[in-house]
C-alpha cells in the first residue's frame, strides 16, 4: 500500500460504545518495547452524541484509516482498537467478570510504500492506558460534557489526501478490458466461480483458492519481508466431490511449494506499465474431458475463501462458517503463508 492510503478496518457490537484508536509498529520489532505510534483517533462527537463505534454502524463497520505520507517505507504491524465503555462507570476488578472498560484489538501486517522520513515518537504497548484514565474510567450513559481519549498523542504531520487503493491480481490479466482479475471481483462483491471438470474422482480433497498481489512485482523478492517482489495471499479448505465419473486416476499433481519461480514472467512484472500479455503463473489448468452441461461449481470469495451454495451437484466450501451443504465435510486449517 501507499502513504495516503484509505485502510479499512471492520468491527462492532453496538452495545460496546467507545473510541477507536490505531497504532503502527515496524515489523522487526515484533511489537515489543516502545515501538508504537498512534496515526488514529476518534472518541465522542458532541454534535451528534455518538462514540467513534456507533459512526461504524453507519458505515456497516468499516473505519477509514489515513496514513500520514511522511511514514518511511516498510512493513509495518498495524493495531486497529476499540474501547468498550459499557461498563466504565466502576474501575477494572482486576478478573474477567468485570467491572471495567474492555479493550478490542486487532493486529494486521502491511507493506508501506512511501518516500516518507518522518520518526514520530513511540510508546509500549501495554502501558499507554491506565485505568483512572478520564477516557478509561467514565459513565457513558449520564450526559457527556466532554471526551479525552485514552492513550499517547496522535501523530498526525503532514497528512496525505486518500488516494484509491491499488488492486492486485487470480484468472489473469485482461488486455481487452485491461483488467485483473481481482479488479473483476470488485464487481461481484468477490466472489470467483469455479467449474470443477467431471472426470475428477468423487472424495476428499483440500481446495486452494489464491490470490498473487502484483503491487511490488516490479523487482524480484529479496528473500525477506522487506520486499519488493509479489505477494501470495492463500486460503484453505475441505471439500467433499460427488462426481458422476467411474475413473480412479487422478491428474497429474505438482509440490506446493515449487510451482513458482521468482523470475516467472506472470511473478516479475510491472504492472504499472502498458500490459500487452501475461502468463498465468504455476503448472498448467487441467481441463481434460470438461463437460459444462454437468458442472460442479464452487463460489469462492477473494483472500477469504468464503463461497456460497449453487444448483447440484455442488461444491460448497466456506472458511469462516461451518459448511452448510450436505456435500461438504468439516473444513481443516491452512497455514498462510505471505511470501515464498
């Protein structure tokens, strides 16, 4: 991503009122000692009387982040937080069942790219709250005359404009309509359809949905996680076939990893320049014998591999709920794994 890049972060359960703060760290130190630096805020709005958590029920439970622009480049851990003051109005008991406010984290991990040089100052996550802190401890629910939001100060020089974000490619690149093809699942809420050949043997098997972000493609991986290079954002799961094919033999496999090359022309591509071509990269589609007057069709959702049910005989798979069709066994985890 890019200084002055739009984040967006989702929560929330509407009971929970309270601010939502976000924090970055360079990846190196692992989050540990003073690393952090606050680059959002947002508390009680007296105008409205609404909490940063409830402006999220208006936008479906997306918070937009914008990053200053003079952050170096890097990679960063990014916490996104909420502050739930339900129950604020009596000091933390120091146990689970409360009293107290409750502190929502979340922790993702993002590549910024920036010609920034900017060194805000930086504090130890835990430690920047304590718990007679006026934003810590407070009854939401008697009137609210004024709000300060817990934590260190906002780091907030020279903020950047939002700019759109860059989107990556998974079927391709389309030189016709100059599109990838996750800028094609923009289009249908990200949803990726899938016709499994006929002759595949009914059973078990895991289903591996990807996604290779081209964003930084323009150079070979450095062999770190400091970039350049592509990215590689897999999802995982079980699926149970019911085919109508008699064959026991199956297509020939390939070792994952090992299916890509770093110097492949479809891994180490400009895409900022003119697209006249692009090679798809890893083994050949097997498509042997593929009948599409009988398919199985699985629904797959970009990076998140949720999918959704189809007319039989059918392949329902979904990595964030149980499987829902008779069709489907019990999912298994799968490593994620960023680069290779």
């Amino acid at each position: 991503m890019h200084e002055g890049d739009d984040l967006k972060s989702r929560f929330i359960e509407p009971a929970h009122k309270g601010p939502c703060m976000v924090y970055l760290a360079p990846l190196e130190s692992d989050g540990v000692g003073k690393v952090w630096f606050k680059i959002f805020e947002d508390g009680y709005d007296l105008t409205t009387k609404k909490f940063c958590t409830e402006k999220m029920m208006d936008t479906k439970g997306k918070l937009d982040i914008v990053i200053p622009e003079d952050i170096p480049q890097g990679n960063y851990l990014m916490r996104t937080e909420v502050i739930a003051l339900h129950t604020a109005d009596e000091r933390y008991a120091g146990n689970d069942d409360g009293p107290g406010a409750e502190l929502f984290p979340n922790c993702a991990q993002i590549f910024l790219i920036s010609k920034g040089t900017a060194n805000p100052e930086k504090y130890e996550i835990p430690g920047i709250y304590g718990f007679d802190d006026p934003g810590i401890l407070i009854n939401i629910y008697d009137p609210i005359k004024s709000y300060k939001i817990p934590g260190p100060p906002l780091y907030s020089k020279d903020l950047a404009t939002v700019m759109p974000p860059k989107r990556r490619p998974c079927d391709g690149y389309d030189p016709a309509t100059k599109t990838w093809c996750t800028q094609k699942l923009m289009k249908t809420d990200g949803k990726l359809n899938i016709t499994l050949p006929t002759d595949i043997p009914s059973g078990p098997y895991l289903l591996r949905p990807e996604i290779i972000a081209l964003h930084t493609a323009d150079k070979p991986y450095a062999g770190s996680d400091k970039g350049p290079g592509a990215e590689y954002y897999p999802s995982c799961a079980q699926i149970y076939l019911v085919s109508s094919s008699t064959t026991t033999t199956m297509p020939k496999g390939y070792a994952i990893p090992g299916i890509y090359k770093a110097n492949d022309p479809g891994i180490l591509i400009n895409i900022y320049d003119p697209v006249k071509s692009y090679t798809i990269p890893g083994p050949p589609v097997y498509e042997k014998d593929l009948n599409l007057g009988n398919t199985d069709t699985t629904t797959t959702t970009a990076a998140t591999a949720t999918t959704d049910d189809n007319a039989a005989p059918t392949v329902t798979t979904d990595t964030a709920d149980a499987p829902t069709s008779s069709s489907t066994r019990k999912r298994r985890p799968c490593v994620k794994k960023r680069r290779r």
